[in-house]
C-alpha cells in the first residue's frame, strides 16, 4: 500500500506549504489537508496527516479485500 515514501513526503510537504500560504492570506478560510485513500499514501503520511490535522478528514477506505483486511489487523 502507498507510494514511493519519498514522494509522499514531498507532495505532504508542499500541500503545508500551500496550508500555511493560504492561512496567512486569510483568516476566513482554514485548509485541511487530507488522504484521497489508503493505498494512495505512504503509511508514515497518513500517520503525520493524522496526527497533524485538526479537523474532519475525509479518506475512502475499505474498498477491497486487501484493505478490508488492513483494518482487522
């Protein structure tokens, strides 16, 4: 599951950056950067992402056996 580590953590990265520009242009709007699926991301983003956020996520999960049994584990 995820892509390549080092990818995900670049794009994470740059989606803070934009966070962060977008915050200190307005106080009217508040980004939450958020997982498009499970398999999309690296493992240790998804925790960084859950971890760092405050807020609602949205991430399609469950959708295939493997995934399915991912969250049994």
């Amino acid at each position: 599951m995820g892509i390549m580590p080092e990818i995900a953590r670049d794009i994470h990265n740059h989606l803070l950056h934009i966070k962060k520009k977008i915050e200190e242009k307005s106080s009217r709007f508040r980004m939450i950067v958020s997982p498009h699926s499970i398999h999309a991301l690296d493992p240790d983003v998804l925790h960084d992402v859950m971890n760092r956020e405050e807020g609602p996520l949205s991430c399609h999960i469950a959708e295939s056996k493997a995934e399915e049994e991912y969250f049994k584990e």
